[in-house]
C-alpha cells in the first residue's frame, strides 16, 4: 500500500508538513526531512521551489526565491533525495509548479519521483482536466498519488469530478486564499470543513492553508484526517533554525 | 477557416490552455461562461462603441506616410492608435473590460502593469465608471516611470509595489493573480496584454479587434481593397499586433509580421525575443513561448522599451509563429531608437518606443513598390521622452 494511504488509515489526525528544499542551505533538504519524521510528522510535502509560485503567499515566496539562489534545481532535488528511504519510511509528497515538471519530462519526473520512493505529487497550478487527458495514466504508472485541490468556491458537482480522479486524499484550502494567511477559523470555515467531510467523499480530507498552532490545528482537522502546514512551518525554520523543527511539530500535538 | 481561433478547450493549436490553480477556477470560469454573451449582447455593443467613438476617439486614423513611402519605395500606412486616449492601444481593451465587469456584478478591478501604460489605461475606466482600482507595478518599474504612477494616482487607483522575484513585469502579475486568488467573488482581473488563461488571450483579441475592423473598411476607402499585403506590429505580450492581426490571419495572403525587442542583441543576456530565445511552457496560466533556464525557471527579459520586456508571448503568437504563418523579426534597442528617431524627424510623430521597434524593419525586409503595409503605430513617445534624451543627449 501507498505510504500516504498507510498513514491515511490510522486512526489519528495527521501532520502534514510543507517546506522548501534547499532552504534555508542547500544542504539542508534531507536534514529537515529527517528531523521531521522523527518528530512525529505523518506526511512530508517537499517544496521544489518556483521562481513564479502564483499560488503562494510572501513566506513560502521567499523561502523558494533564496532557496533557487542556494542552486536548487530538479535535477539538485533528485540527487539530494537519493537514499533518502534507507532513512525515512513516512509518507512523501513533491509539491512543485508545474513548468518545472514539463521542463523536466513529465514521465522523467515520474521515473525519478518512482526510484526514490516519492508517494505522491501536488502541482497546484496542472488542472485536473488536463493532468486527467495528459498525465494521470503516467502518474499512475509510477505509483504516484495525484493530490488534488478544492476551495470553499468548489461546487459540488466539481468536487464530485475531483473525488474520481484521486484516491488517497483531497487538498482542503481552508479559505480562498493563497498560503500563510493569518485568519483564524471562524463559524464559516468550520461549517466548510463539516459541509465537505459530510460529503462522504472516496478520497480523506486533509486541511492547509492558515495553519499555525494547535488550536488551528484541532479545528481544521475535526472533520477532517488532519492538516498541511506550510508557511507557519518555514517562519519558525527562518527565525530559529532547524533546532526548531522538534519543539514545533510537538506543540501541535499538544492540543 | 478559423485555423487561427481560439478552440473549445482554450487552445491555440499547442499553445493556451488555462493552467490555473483550483484556486482561480471559478473567477477564470464565470468569465469563461459568461464573456462572449455579454460582448454579443447589443447592450454591450451600444455602449462599447459608443465610448470607443466619443472617449477615446475611434476610429483612429489610417495614415499614408508619403515621406516614410518614398524612402523605403513601398506604400507604408499607419493605424494611429497613438492618437487613442492616453495614448496608446490600451484602453480599447480596458474599456471592454469594465463594461464585462459591470455586467459582471464585479465592482473592485485590478491589473498589473509593467511601463504604466496598461495601469493609466485601467485607472482611467475605473475613474469613469466609479469602480475601486487597485494596479500592480514591480517595485523597481514605479521608480522607473514616475509619471505614469502619478498619473495612475491623479486617477484615484491604489497603486501596490511588487516586491517578489525580479520586481517587475511578470512578479506585478504574480501578485495580481494572487490579489484575484483572495477575492474571488467582488474582483475583476483586466490583464492587459493577450496573454494569461483562456479565456483572457480570446477576450483581449476580441476586444482589441477593432483595430483591423477599422483598418479593412479605411483601407477599402484609400486603396478600393480590404486587404493589405502586410500588416505589421511590435510583440511585447501582443495586444496592438493580436488587434491588428484579428481579421487578417485567416486571409493567407496577408502577410503577418511580429517585431519583437532583442535588446541588446539576441546573443547578449540582454533580450526579449522569445521567439528566439524561448521554449515552450507554462507562464501565467498560459502554454506559449517563453524565456526559462532548463530547470523551467522564468528568467528576466531585457528591452529599452518597458512594454516589450514580458518573458513570455500570447499563445496566438506562439501559434502564429510555430505554424510560420507569422514571420516574427527581433530588433534592437539601438534599431528601435534610431527608428523612433526617424519617423519622429519624417512623419512628425514621435512613437512610444515599443512602437519604434516595428519601424525598424526595414534593414532586414524588403517590400515591393506596390506593396500595401499597415504598421500599428500602437503608442505616442510622451511616456518615453525621458528615455529618448537620455539616448540621444537632448
């Protein structure tokens, strides 16, 4: 079974990290992987980092623009990863944009995210028509989950076509928003959160988007198989370093 | 027919699409729905053209430019969209846009801008017709065009820095895509080139088209033809050309030519021709041409001109340009001034510099004594005179 679908069946609201490769060093890519799963994080978004990421906000965008100035590339990022499974055995996703991805070869892409042992793929801005008309059977050759998005915009026919495409979980934006908004969750994104899990959907829920703590955290994954954190977890990486990984991801069990 | 329309997915030929985050889904798709019924609809006619004619000043003049003919011994027009209000081709596409968002129910607009020419263009519908309007400009190109941001802010827009990567042109859109992103309900997106997600590439053209339209029936009355043998244009996104190309592309045997701006030349780091120097990708929800290391990472154009610095092209360009039904010729920054420079001292028009580039042609083409040009001369030089003195030591 697929790590992200192994952790998707525990019993347990799970932690889903985000961070970018090659940030803050280069050299620190498989460090900060490291010292997350063995903190206790369930699942690793690795970011490869864009020099136009549209659908993120001013944390993540600094994180990948030093990150680049490090020199991290695809190619970087592959190598990096390399062994990378003798060390860590949870869940792995790449999150990147997609020209990255065409410039690369979509099915190379697959073939290198296959050797290392990558679970799955989010690319926010490849839309599920064509990744369903162009790549899904690629993806899908090489044991990849396709991690799809839905918004609080998503209707529900849509939503319902999202569902079909994917078979682990569905990316839950919280707010229509790009990452690292600081709003806390009010009346309305609850609601949201129990409108969609009541949908009894094939696919889990996993929440990002706004997550910071562990009251945000409890909230966004009450309905739901836990949350993605993102920019709250690059702040604390840039202001206390990667000594600050374990007592971060511990204060969100603390709830 | 329509080999050169956009098709039902969004695409031309390989080139279009709308690769957007689920995020914009629904603002890209209520335009999508919605764009070609309110344009068709006589109510949006009627005060489209209405404005166009009494605002802006259409129809523009179709100009013979006797001096500029007999030096280069072929029948050289010019279609005065520097003659529009504030001047440039801009605003037919700004004006169509606020009367979409009305219908729309959208009452905060936003855009990006690189030059200032497409944020004055925006701030002065917004001024118009009383809508809130917020303009996006590279932090290091508000420094660069002082005046444009002055004039933006005369006109009552909020005028927000962009700070991210290179701080110019393509991050001013980033951050406007995101500013659309965060209100995806009250928000308006006028993109101001033919480029970004279907259907924006479609609706620009569209709007721009009234270009050509004029230009067939002006033509008619001079020439007792509709068609030219060229129609001629400067590249930086592709607005002026796709207006000017519009209703010429399916006529085989006009031919199309594209200018872009090689800057310092296309074999210095210094260039915008991506034509030349682009491979195919993903830039602002669009598939097209664009400048990009190997890694896919977008890298930044230079051009003197602020307005052909875009690292990317409208997909129909693109298209245009992979089928060859448009030649596409790159100019440089010296070419272009020196072209700025002649039609100024011969014709007594002083083009924006974006402009200049299409009158450089001539070193690289030849045209026969009875051929029929039509250059889109899509700007006046008044935003550029600062660039022009400096230049040429006025």
């Amino acid at each position: 079974m697929n790590r992200i679908n192994k952790a998707l069946a525990q019993d347990k609201k799970l932690i889903s990290i985000y961070f970018t490769a090659g940030y803050p060093k280069l050299k620190d890519t498989t460090e900060v992987i490291k010292r997350l799963a063995k903190a206790g994080t369930d699942v690793i978004e690795i970011g490869l980092p864009y020099s136009d990421p549209l659908a993120d906000g001013p944390v993540i965008q600094r994180s990948s623009e030093q990150a680049l100035t490090n020199g991290m590339s695809t190619k970087v990022l592959f190598e990096q990863l390399q062994g990378i499974r003798e060390e860590v055995n949870i869940a792995l996703i790449v999150m990147g944009y997609f020209n990255a991805m065409l410039q690369f070869g979509v099915e190379n892409f697959c073939k290198e995210c296959q050797a290392i042992g990558i679970d799955g793929i989010i690319m926010p801005d490849l839309p599920i028509d064509i990744y369903e008309r162009d790549y899904k059977s690629i993806f899908e050759n090489h044991n990849l989950k396709f991690i799809p998005l839905i918004t609080p915009e998503t209707s529900a026919t849509r939503i319902k076509t999202i569902d079909a495409l994917g078979d682990s979980f569905v990316y839950m934006v919280s707010s229509s928003s790009t990452t690292g908004g600081e709003k806390g969750f009010g009346e309305e994104a609850m609601s949201y959160f129990k409108r969609i899990s009541d949908l009894n959907l094939k696919n889990k829920l996993m929440v990002g988007f706004g997550i910071k703590d562990a009251i945000s955290f409890e909230q966004a994954s009450k309905y739901t198989s836990g949350c993605i954190i993102g920019s709250e977890f690059i702040r604390r990486l840039t202001k206390e370093g990667l000594d600050g990984i374990d007592p971060f991801i511990k204060s969100l069990k603390s709830s | 027919m329509n080999k050169y329309k956009v098709d039902e997915h969004g695409f031309y030929g390989d080139f279009g699409g709308a690769y957007i985050p689920e995020l914009l889904y629904p603002n890209v798709e209520e335009l999508k729905h919605n764009y070609k019924q309110i344009i068709a609809t006589e109510e949006f006619q009627k005060q489209f053209k209405h404005l166009l004619k009494d605002y802006v000043g259409r129809p523009t003049p179709l100009y013979l430019a006797e001096n500029l003919s007999a030096k280069y011994k072929t029948k050289i027009y010019l279609k005065r969209e520097d003659l529009c209000h504030t001047g440039a081709h801009k605003i037919n596409n700004t004006i169509g846009q606020i009367l979409l968002a009305k219908a729309l129910g959208k009452h905060r607009i936003i855009a990006e801008t690189g030059a200032g020419q497409h944020g004055v263009a925006t701030a002065t519908v917004c001024a118009l017709m009383g809508l809130e309007c917020i303009v996006y400009m590279g932090a290091v190109d508000i420094e660069r065009q002082a005046p444009n941001v002055a004039r933006m802010k005369m006109l009552g827009a909020e005028v927000v820095p962009a700070t991210s990567g290179s701080r110019t042109l393509k991050d001013a859109t980033n951050e406007a895509i995101r500013d659309w992103i965060n209100h995806p309900k009250d928000t308006h997106y006028i993109i101001g080139s033919v480029v970004g997600p279907h259907p924006y590439p479609d609706m620009v053209t569209e709007l721009q088209s009234v270009i050509s339209k004029e230009v067939k029936s002006q033509l008619l009355e001079k020439e007792g033809r509709e068609l030219p043998d060229y129609v001629i244009a400067c590249v930086g996104g592709g607005s002026n050309a796709a207006g000017l190309f519009a209703d010429f592309m399916d006529h085989e045997d006009v031919g199309i030519i594209g200018v872009e701006a090689s800057g310092k030349g296309v074999h210095t780091s210094e260039s915008a021709a991506t034509t030349i120097l682009g491979k195919e990708g993903i830039i602002h929800g669009s598939k097209t041409l664009l400048m990009q290391n190997t890694d896919g990472q977008i890298t930044e154009p230079y051009s003197i001109s602020a307005g052909l610095d875009y690292p990317g092209i409208g997909p129909l360009h693109a298209h245009l340009f992979k089928t060859g039904r448009g030649k596409f010729v790159s100019i440089t920054d010296q070419e272009a001034m020196e072209a700025g420079l002649e039609l100024s001292r011969m014709e007594g028009i002083i083009p924006a510099i974006e402009t200049a580039h299409a009158f450089a042609i001539f070193k690289y083409l030849n045209f026969d004594e009875d051929d029929v040009l039509v250059f889109n001369c899509s700007g006046r030089g008044d935003k550029d005179l600062e660039t022009y003195r400096k230049y040429f030591g006025y």
